[in-house]
C-alpha cells in the first residue's frame, strides 16, 4: 500500500507540475526545462565499467550529446548491489544534471532485500526503460549434456541439489531467475554466488560450476565461441534474432526475466524537464545507428512515456518481491 500511495504522489505531481507550467506558474522551472540542458549532464551508473549497465547509457551518451550540444557524460560509482550510486543521485539535485541510469536491483529488487537503504527507490522520478536483454540458461557443454530445457530439468530432478548453479551474487537478477525457475520446474540448483557476471563466466567456462542464468548481452560472445551452450532464452517468446533458440516459457508457460536498463532522476524533478529527456531518449530509440549498438547487446528499445515506466517499475518490484519472499532468499 505505501508503494502504491508513492507512486500515486508521483502521478498527481506529474499532472500538477503539467498544468502549473501550462497556466504560467513556477517560471525558473519553465525556464530551465525549456533551455535543458545548458551544461554537461552526469548519468551515474552503480555498476563497474565495462558490463552492459555501462556500456548501454554510453551508446545514448554521444547520441544526447550531439542532440543538446553539451556534453553528457558517465560516471561510474559502485558498489553495495548498485546502492551506492543510486543514493549519490536520489541526494543530488533535482535540476535534470546528475540522472542515474541502472538494470533492476536499487530501483526494484534492493529495497526487498536490504535491511535498510539510504534514499528511497519510490521517489526517483521514472524517465524511461532504455531497453530490455533477455537472461537465458546457459551451460558448460562439458557438464551438462542437456540441449533442451526439458532434458535440463529431468537432469536436474534426477540430481537434486547437485547441479552447480553460477549467479551474479545473492539478490542479483541472476540469481532472482535461478530461483523462479526452480520453483516453476520443481528442481533443486546449489547457487553458487559471485561478484558480478564476468567472474561467473569464468569459472562456468572452465568448468567450476555447472550452469548460469546470465543475460544474453554478456554471455552471447562466449556461447558463438563454443565454449558456452544457449539451452534457451527467458523471453516470453522466441527472440526475432535468435528464432531456433527456444524459449523457457515453451516448457514453463509464463516464465519471464530480463535484466532491463532505465534512467531515472533525482526526487522532485520537474515534470518538464522529466518529459524532455524521456521524448529525447524515445527519440534517440528509434534511430538505427543506436538500434544497432542495442542489437549487437541482444538489447531490444523499450520506450515509452513517464507514467508507463513507472507502472513498469511497479510490476517489476511486485513480481521480484514475490520471488524473493517465496525462495526465501537473503543477502548470506
């Protein structure tokens, strides 16, 4: 319920902020979002360089940059599962300047593990999903001889508790699918937890750990390499670019994750300039240079307006809220 009552305060601020600004009120905010930006931009994403949550608001960054004419530039703040550098945004000032771009844990799965944050995930202002890779199940063709998900689930049923499962540590998207598949399957996995994909992968490939819920973005290298198998991917259906890959929903109805990216601002952030940075990221979607950069991620553009990102992140936090209190899952 006080979920529900944020993000109902959000909406009416949303509507209020519009009409304000329509009937002449509030002109220092009209005036700063009509000329947005006038300086360099800051996204901080709260993960380490190099992964996906870094390279993604890169590839808007010089798109942004060429469109504002300034600057817009990443800073990379990590640490704490991503609530370091979304606690240094939600303390920054709201004016459009410092905005957080990050995949789901600090704005939908940290508040339901951590015993205590220090900014609240509910009152970032939502701007937009950048784009969405689909985790899928992979495996060490050496370990497990399995190509489908139905011989991967008899496999493990047979082996209960057996079966070494790699995730990106304990709370991770990773690690949150591991766990709804083995509650959909009715399988046991021993989780394995790491810090982050890239040690991961490393020891699945040389064969320390049997299988990963890994997105395709990190993994997908390594599976065209031969050193990986792509058993299936955790779409709700069959990726356009993938078509022979099954999905896991063909055997599991309903089973879906994503590691998905958004950008969201400071609290209390106005309306106008909230609405201009999300029709510019919109707009930057559909140009196919950054389609293509998005592709070569397995990333597809999501979009969308202000108020349906933050009906998003309403599911989202619903859904991994679920999963987390039935597996019964801990930050030990």
């Amino acid at each position: 319920m006080p979920r529900a009552k944020a993000a109902a305060r959000r909406r009416c601020g949303w509507i209020i902020a519009r009409l304000v600004l329509a009937l002449g009120g509030f002109p220092a905010h009209a005036a700063r979002a009509e000329d947005y930006p006038a300086r360099t931009v800051k996204v901080v994403v709260p993960f380490p360089a190099g992964g996906t949550a870094d390279v993604m608001p890169r590839i808007l960054a010089d798109w942004l940059s060429r469109k504002w004419g300034q600057s817009v530039i990443v800073d990379d703040r990590a640490g704490a599962g991503g609530n370091i550098g979304a606690e240094f945004v939600a303390k920054s000032d709201p004016d459009g300047y410092t905005l957080l771009s990050t995949p789901p844990p600090p704005l939908v799965i940290n508040q339901n593990l951590y015993p205590h944050l220090d900014f609240d995930p509910q009152q970032f202002v939502p701007i937009v999903v950048i784009a969405r890779v689909p985790n899928a199940l992979v495996v060490n063709p050496d370990k497990i001889a399995a190509t489908t998900v139905e011989d991967f689930i008899a496999y493990a049923q047979a082996n209960p508790g057996k079966v070494t499962d790699a995730t990106q540590g304990n709370g991770t998207t990773s690690h949150l699918t591991s766990e709804l598949f083995q509650m959909m399957a009715h399988v046991k996995l021993q989780n394995v937890p790491y810090r982050g994909s890239a040690p991961a992968l490393n020891d699945l490939v040389a064969g320390s750990v049997d299988c990963m819920f890994d997105n395709l973005g990190v993994s997908m290298q390594l599976v065209t390499a031969g050193k990986l198998r792509l058993i299936a991917v955790a779409s709700p259906k069959r990726m356009a670019s993938l078509p022979d890959i099954r999905s896991v929903a063909e055997t599991l109805p309903g089973f879906s994750s994503a590691a998905w990216y958004a950008i969201v601002a400071p609290p209390h952030t106005p309306a106008a300039i909230a609405t201009k940075i999300s029709a510019d990221v919109n707009e930057a979607l559909h140009d196919s240079e950054i389609v293509k950069h998005l592709a070569a991620l397995s990333a597809e553009p999501v979009g969308g307006s202000l108020e349906a990102t933050d009906r998003y992140f309403q599911e989202e936090t619903t859904r991994w809220k679920s999963v987390i209190a039935a597996a019964h899952v801990t930050l030990d």
